[in-house]
C-alpha cells in the first residue's frame, strides 16, 4: 500500500512538473502553405520550361525508339512466310528484346524525368526552406505545420487568424497576388 502511495506521488510530482514547464514556454503555432508559396516564386516560370523542353526530349525519343520498334514488326509480318522456321523464332526474339528494351527505355525516362525535375525544384526548395525558418525565428513561432502534403490534407481546422505564409511571401520579396473581384 505504502508503495502505491509513493509511486501515485511520483506520477502527480511528475505531471505537476510537466504543466509547470509547459506554462513558462509560451506556444506559437502557425501553418503554411508550401505549394502556394513555391507557384509564386519567379523561378517557377522558367523551371516550368525547363520541364517542359525537357519531356519533350524524352517523348521525342521515346517515340523514334516505338516507331523503329513498329517498322521491324512490319517488317517481319510481310516477311515471315517466306522465313524459315529457326529464322522466325530468331527474329521473334529480337522483336521480343527490343519490345522489352523500349519499356525499360521508358522506365528509365519516368525516373530521369523525376530526377530533373528535383534537380530544378531543389534551390527553390531551398530558398522557401530558410525563409521559413527565418520567419518563424523572427516571429517566435514554436512549431509551423503545412497545410498539405502532396494532395491530403494535414492541417484540418485553423483560425484563419495566422498570416505566417504573407509573412513568408513577405520575406521572398513577393506580393501576394490580389483575389480576382466578386470573391
């Protein structure tokens, strides 16, 4: 019984120690949003261009490596009944691995597209990154949430009090673009 009291003590010591702390460090929370901010960055156009000419090289070649692929199956089609037996089964093969080369060919483009397109985000990344981080220095934020992350929803209910992300946009020497009129 004596044990029980002591430990039941400790626990209540230990909470009253908890709330005690928790008073002394005021909590400032604030949330952005990460998207929004990174659309209105200048870099953004020419980073879209960029992607863009880029996947246009990839398609481009992925279509010529297609289109050779369809003019050798033609080909052994209008050929086939006049090849031998051992000649069809080789070239039945060779169409086969090049069949499987193309896939792997766009494979290999989906990931080095992927690859680019990090590769032209990341300073932007960067840049809104630290801004962030200096603006929640300067304003004594505690913690900062994003209100998504990809397409779910992280931040579930807020007062629309916070203007964390204007002071960000602030900060990137941004203006937050003006709401068309009627909204």
């Amino acid at each position: 019984m004596m044990k029980v009291k002591f430990i039941l003590s400790a626990i209540a010591l230990l909470c009253v120690g908890f709330v005690a702390q928790a008073q002394t460090q005021e909590l400032k929370i604030g949330y952005t949003d990460v998207d929004f901010i990174m659309d209105l960055m200048p870099e953004m156009e020419q980073i879209g261009a960029d992607i863009r000419d880029y996947e246009t090289q990839l398609q481009t070649n992925i279509q010529t490596k297609a289109q050779d692929f369809q003019r050798q199956v033609q080909s052994y089609q209008q050929a086939a009944a006049t090849m031998t037996e051992d000649a069809r089964a080789a070239k039945e093969q060779e169409l086969t691995k090049l069949q499987q080369d193309l896939q792997k060919y766009e494979q290999d483009a989906q990931v080095s597209y992927q690859r680019k397109l990090q590769e032209l985000l990341e300073p932007v990344q960067t840049k809104v990154v630290n801004a962030i981080n200096a603006v929640a220095a300067e304003n004594n934020y505690t913690h900062i949430f994003a209100q998504t992350a990809g397409q779910a929803p992280i931040l579930l209910y807020t007062k629309e009090e916070d203007k964390f992300t204007e002071l960000v946009l602030a900060k990137l020497g941004i203006q937050l673009p003006t709401p068309p009129a009627g909204n």
